[in-house]
C-alpha cells in the first residue's frame, strides 16, 4: 500500500467527506461489475475443468487469464474503498495468480533441428516422429519385417513452419474461441486455420531437406506417400483415421502434400477427438512420414489378437483388392481370415467366413507369423497394416497398439428372455447400449446426430467420429472391425454392429445394441446395458489435465463470513478472493453513513406527507433531470429504481402515520439536544445515497432504526439487498417479539438472517430486476408496518397471526406495484 494513497484517504476523510462517499461507491460500483464478471468466468472455467464443456486448454487459459484480470480489478477496487483494513489482501492476490499461471502454463514447442529424419533413426526420437513414425522405426529394427525405406519430418519441423510463418497468434486466437459441441464454430475455425496453413510457405531449409531425402528413397518418378504422425498417434490413444494421408504423391507435389497433412492436424474430428481426450495442441504437433508408395495388389490390416473369434485367441486378417482405403474408412466390408496364435500360424477354416480380397494362404500365414514377432519384439497385441504389391511382395507399413475393447463392454451377462430382432451381425465394438433410432446416411444428417442416439447409417466413415460421443450404438450396413471408425469405438465404449437387418426400424424407435453378442433388441434391455441411456462419460484425462488448477481458481473455501479465516490471509483461490472482495464491500457500503450523515452537506431534503425527515444524496441518476437544482425534491422526483420500490411500499396509503409525530432518532435527541435542535436538524434525520440501480438508506424511527443497502439493476450478478433493524422503545421481551416478526417475514420471502439481542440482519442476493424490486417493495411496507409494533407485541401466537395477516396484504400490495 502506497503512503499517497493512504494520505489522500485520510485528506478526504478529514476535509471532504462527501468526496469520499462518491469516491468508494464508485469504486464498489467497479467491484460489483467485475463480480459478476468474474463468476460468471468461474461458471464457464467449472464446465471445462468437470468435463460439461469440451474445448481447447487455450480457451481455459484464456478464460483464467481473464478472471485474474477480474479479480485483480476487485481486489483493487476493495483496496480503495478502505485502505487501511484490506492492505494486506493485493499481496494474497498476487501468490494465487502466479500459482494459476504455473498450473495452466503451456510448453513452448522446441523448433530447432533436427528436421529431417531417417526411418531407421526415427526409432530412437519419438518426441520427434511421433507414435507412427516411431513404430515403423522400431519394426525396422526387428530381424525378417519388410519395411520399406522412409523418411520423417519432425515435429520440430512442423513447430518451426508455424512460427516462420508468424501463425501461432493466429492459431491460438482461433482455439480460445472453440467449443466441441458447437459444430458451426468448430467447423469455421477449423477450417480458417487449415487456409492460415495451406497458404503459408514451407521454410528453405525444411523444403530442401524433404526434397533431397525423398530422392534417396524413391527411384526416378516413383510416387510416394505422405502421411501423418502426430506425436500422441498411434500409443495410448490411437487417432485412427482423425488425420489425413496423402496417397500417389508425385515427387514434385511432395511440399504441397506436406502441407496438407500439416493442416490435417486441424479438421474438425481431429480437433474434436484431442480435446475429447484432454490433449492440448501441443501434445499432438505434426510430424509427418514419407514411403514410397506400394503397388498393391491386396492390401489391409492384422489384428495379432482377435476378439471376433476363438474368444481373442486368433489372428484376424483382414484385406480388400487394391488399396485399404476402403478397408480403414469402413465404406468396404473387407475379406477376412483367421489363423491360430502359435509360433507358426496356421489358417483356421472353420473361422474364414469370406476370403474374397485377400492373398493366398501362404501370404496368409506369413501375416500371422509377422503379427507374432512384432508382438513379441512390442510387447502388446498389434493393430497392423499391410499391402501385397503385384509381385507378390509383401509390406508393413504401419504398426501400433491393438486398441482392445474396454473392461466394461466386455462383462458377461446372464441370459435374457427377450427374442432379438436380428442376430448373427459382425461384432466391430463391444458393449451395449439403448436408445432412440436415427439414420444418418449423409453428412447433412451425422451432424445432427441427438444425444444417445442408435445411429443406422450406410458405411463406418470416417465423419461419423466427430460425433461419437452422442451414440450410444451404431448398426452399419458395410464396414468391419478394422475400420478406423471401429478402432475408436472400441476406445469409446460404443457398441458396433455391421450387417443388414431383416426389418429396417423406425425413426425414433428404442433399441438396445448388443455389440458384444452381435445382436439387436426391441426396447431398452437394461440388464445387459454397459453404456449408460444418456451417451458417454467424459475421458478422465479431461478432467486430470486440470486437477492442479481446480484448488486454486474454481474451488470455493471462505463459506462464513463469521469465521476467523474469512480474512485476505485465507484467501486459497480466486474464488475466495471473488467472495471476500463482493462480501467486505456490501459491508464496506452497509456502513457508508455514520449517524451523524457526514459527507451528507450536498443531501437534498425529501418532502413527503409521512412524518420523516430524510435527506438524499444523488451519487448520479438517482433524480430525473428537473429535480437536478432543487434543494427539495419530493417522491415523483426519485429516478432511482431500488428507492423507489423501497418508498412504494413504505408510503403504503393503509398504514396510519401520527400526524403529530415526527420520525426521527429520538435517542440521539434525548442525548444532545438539550432543546436547541429542531425536529428537521440533520444531525436527528434519517440519510440516503441514491444512483439510478442503487440505495444505501439508514431511516429513524423513534427509538429504533434501520439500514437498507440494495443494488437493483438489469444484471441479476450484481443484485442484492441488505437489511438491519435495531432497537426500540418498549421492554425487550415485546422488542424481540417484534424481531421474530420481521425473522418470520423475511424468511417468508427468502432472506437470509441472524439475529444478536435486537438486531436482526438479513439478506438476500443473485434475483432478477422485477424479482428484487418486488421484495424491496414488500421491505418497505414491513418497515412502515413495524415502526411502532413492539408497544403491542405479547405473545407468540400473536406474531404468528401478524406474520400471516402481513404477508396477505403484501401480496395484495404487490399485485398493484406489478400493474403499475
């Protein structure tokens, strides 16, 4: 805290009071503002870190970036509007902040070489070549695998394009900004940072280096392939068919199709499925690996262990003629084999339904041998792609973890008495889940896909897996279990069935997928269900990437006021701060006027016909422009809404006012006057501070008074009221007969209260516009009603019969405010 600001606190205080008043509303106005801001930032940052909203870690440092501004603004504000009683709490702020930087902050990507990279050597830098590239390395390595030569651009490469290109800000602007379940921003976005890439230049060095390794591993006008390898493809989480592959590259063309697999990195499902598994943009930079291209004659893929028969002790091949295109985006049912998991596999007849697009048998079982010693040198079962060139030679182009199916798709069930609709379909994911119908045969109609969905649609493809956190089932006519849309299912959890039914179902009818048993029910089987009616949990990894930032942004631990650690040294989150600030402030203003209305000598004088005597200070729009000169100003004058609810009910035309008696502090009366005061002194009156949305307003009754401090606007954040009432002049069994009156009444219409001897606080907070100018109304109107009921308060039975008759004639009250 500065000593300037410490002396022109206590300068005002001394010589200019009234300055002072307007200083600390405006600044409580700042506080409230930012209030809001800041809890409704905390809202947003709660439905990331939980998982309700799904979007990109820059958007959650955006928004935390954002908070602390909010927050720092409040702590600030505090500060001014009591500089001696919060000093402390800047400091408190401060330790919080650089903690929540700390937690959220981002590794800077490393953009130095190495940028080019041999298969072979590729093995050994998976944080370069990431999860394909690295495999393929490491197969190379194992003794009698066929891999042709390659080449890998780094990820480092990748990390250099972008910021040779000054892209990052771009980049970083449009991932703030996006949201998963929002498909046309999704969409938008990403396809503005594909353009930002695509029409960006591939740095010299880069370029040379892709253009001279690719001659070392290609003879002449060879074609080439150019595919994708992400740095998390391919390991724990697979990727399947998320990126883009570039196919039948001509050598000249390979920079072009470099950079399209680079902008691949941002379609729409790829985006979608890193978040959905709480990965950042970092984690999944770009490296991209280069092969000559295979003539294939046959291509597909071998599962090294195989649910689909023997109970997983089988190899599964699956091919097509030609390309396995069609094989992994499922618009294929491909031909299938099965041979025995022994050292030398043998074809199993009786598990080969189809064998139509596959090679021979000797091709076959050198598959199936292959597939044992890469699990073997992996350590896991493999998920391998292959391709026969015409002349019979054979290849392994990608290998990586089997993605098995999960723990709890695989449970086995008792037998149901319920008759399937349809039986014998091909498995492509376990589990099974219920739901409603809905056929998706278009992209039109995918994107529209309904929260726990049974999706019927043509063919697996690839667009479905945007969407696949809103099935609860999918029924195919063609596809398989190699499909890339499969592989993902199986990491999902999402039942998959491929094969026609013997009667299509309605739009909207409930079925129950069985993808465990290959079988489609009527209704929900419930004893079966292994996915839950309303679509899947979120990924644990989403909720773990935030696990260090929850305790010190969202988490809420200053719960009571009263407590001895609701203090700035308590302080352990931004949330905290954000309670602290909003809840010392509303005090801060409780407390504005003292009883003898210092800063006051610029009040206006209230004419009324009730026996007041009431000064009001204008701290801006609280009187329409005519009343602006005039020293007395009268009710219509009040432009202030909460002042004007308030008065609304206090002038209520049923309560009796004496005529003769005027309201005023009698106590201090009897204390100083010594009869040298006049009733309309204002040392003896009662005060207000009015703006157009706000009221602080400590009214004299005799011997009791009371304080009403509210803010009533259009933002519901900032709304509030505030009331105390003290005193009395009867004995104080009636006083506090009279207090379990008001008690009765306020909770009656939701305040909260305490009460200590005879005073009674209450409050209430977060109502909209009409709904806290309803209660200041009925406020006022219990101020009028109580001033002098003590004197006939006796019992409690009594109150009771008072409390009901109250809240009747308010209610009767009211109705006429709402009509005017």
């Amino acid at each position: 805290m500065h000593l300037s600001q410490l002396f022109k606190h206590w300068t005002y205080q001394v010589f200019a009071p009234g300055t002072l008043l307007r200083r600390k509303y405006e600044a409580f106005k700042s506080l409230l503002h930012h209030d809001a801001i800041a809890l409704e930032l905390i809202a947003d940052l709660e439905e990331l870190f939980y998982g309700e909203t799904l979007a990109d870690r820059q958007r959650a440092n955006h928004l935390a970036a954002r908070l602390t501004e909010a927050v720092g603004t409040m702590a600030g504000q505090l500060v001014e509007m009591n500089p001696t009683g919060y000093m402390e709490l800047p400091e408190y702020f401060r330790k919080i902040d650089f903690y929540v930087r700390m937690a959220l902050e981002l590794d800077q990507p490393e953009v130095g070489p190495p940028y080019i990279l041999s298969l072979e050597d590729a093995a050994s830098f998976p944080r370069l070549v990431g999860g394909k590239a690295c495999n393929l390395g490491r197969a190379t390595q194992v003794e009698g695998v066929p891999i042709p030569p390659g080449l890998v651009v780094t990820a480092n490469a990748f990390n250099y394009f972008i910021d040779y290109n000054d892209l990052s800000h771009e980049i970083e602007d449009r991932l703030r900004q996006m949201v998963v379940g929002d498909r046309d921003l999704l969409a938008r976005l990403t396809g503005e940072m594909q353009e930002l890439i695509l029409a960006a230049e591939v740095p010299e060095e880069i370029a040379r280096g892709i253009r001279f390794a690719v001659s070392e591993i290609i003879d002449g006008d060879d074609l080439i392939a150019v595919r994708s390898s992400a740095l998390a493809e391919d390991g724990e989480i697979s990727f399947a068919g998320q990126y883009a592959s570039e196919l039948n590259v001509q050598p000249n063309d390979v920079l072009e199709a470099y950079k399209r697999v680079l902008a691949g990195k941002y379609c729409p499902r790829a985006v979608s499925y890193r978040i959905s598994n709480g990965l950042t943009d970092s984690d999944t930079a770009m490296a991209v690996l280069i092969i000559p291209m295979v003539d294939a004659d046959n291509a597909g893929v071998v599962y090294s262990r195989d649910p689909d028969c023997r109970g997983g002790e089988a190899i599964g091949v699956y091919g097509v003629c030609g390309l396995g295109e069609g094989l992994v985006d499922g618009s294929v049912s491909p031909g299938k084999a099965v041979l025995t998991r022994e050292e030398v596999p043998l074809l199993d007849t009786e598990c080969t339904p189809e064998e139509g697009g596959l090679p021979r048998k000797e091709t076959l079982e050198e598959l199936g041998r292959l597939a044992m010693v890469l699990e073997d040198a992996f350590g896991a079962p493999q998920d391998i792609e292959w391709a026969e060139d015409v002349t019979g030679k054979l290849f392994i182009l990608q290998t990586r973890p089997l993605q098995e199916e999960r723990d709890e798709a695989v449970v086995e069930h008792e037998p149901v008495a319920a008759v399937p609709l349809a039986d014998g379909l091909e498995r492509a994911s376990s589990g099974v889940g219920c739901g409603e119908v809905y056929y998706a045969p278009t992209g039109e109609k995918i994107a529209l896909i309904p929260d726990g969905a049974i999706v019927m649609t043509p063919s697996l493809k690839p667009s479905l897996l945007t969407f696949i956190g809103r099935m609860n089932g999918v029924i195919a006519s063609t596809g398989s279990r190699a499909s890339h849309f499969a592989s993902v299912a199986r990491e999902s959890g999402v039942p998959v069935l491929v094969g026609e039914l013997p009667t299509l179902p309605e739009s909207g009818q409930v079925l129950t997928v069985d993808g465990s048993g290959g079988r489609v029910f009527e209704g929900c089987v419930t004893s079966l269900l292994t996915r839950a009616k309303d679509g899947n949990k979120v990924s644990q990894r989403v909720v773990d990437q935030y696990s260090k930032v929850v305790p010190i942004t969202v988490k809420l631990n200053l719960t009571d006021p009263k407590a001895e650690e609701f203090s700035p040294e308590g302080c352990r989150s931004m949330h905290d701060v954000v309670r602290f600030c909003h809840e010392k402030a509303v005090g801060e203003m409780f407390s504005i006027v003292d009883k003898r209305g210092r800063g006051m000598g610029a009040a206006k004088r209230l004419k009324t016909d009730l026996p007041l005597v009431m000064y009001l200070l204008d701290l801006g729009e609280g009187f329409f422009s005519g009343a602006a000169k005039e020293k007395l100003v009268t009710p219509p004058d009040i432009k202030s809404r909460p002042m004007w609810a308030l008065w609304y009910g206090l002038s209520d035309e049923r309560v009796e006012w004496p005529s003769r008696l005027t309201h005023m502090d009698w106590e201090e009366f009897d204390k100083v006057s010594g009869g040298i005061f006049s009733f309309d002194s204002k040392l003896l009156a009662s005060y207000g501070l009015i703006s157009e949305d706000y009221l602080h307003l400590m009214i004299r009754f005799g011997y009791h008074f009371s304080v009403v401090d509210a803010v009533c606007s259009s933002d519901e954040g900032r709304n509030y009221i505030n009331f105390r009432f003290k005193g009395g002049g009867a004995g104080f069994d009636q006083r506090l007969l009279r207090l379990e009156f008001i008690r009765a009444v306020l909770e009656r219409y939701g305040f909260e209260t305490s009460t200590r001897g005879d005073m009674i606080d209450a409050k209430c907070s977060r109502l909209d516009e009409n709904g806290t100018r309803l209660l200041l109304a009925r406020l006022g109107y219990l101020m009028a009603v109580t001033r002098l009921m003590d004197m006939r308060m006796e019992t409690m039975d009594h109150v009771e019969s008072e409390v009901e008759r109250f809240i009747t004639d308010a209610e009767h009250k009211n109705a006429g405010m709402e009509k005017a």
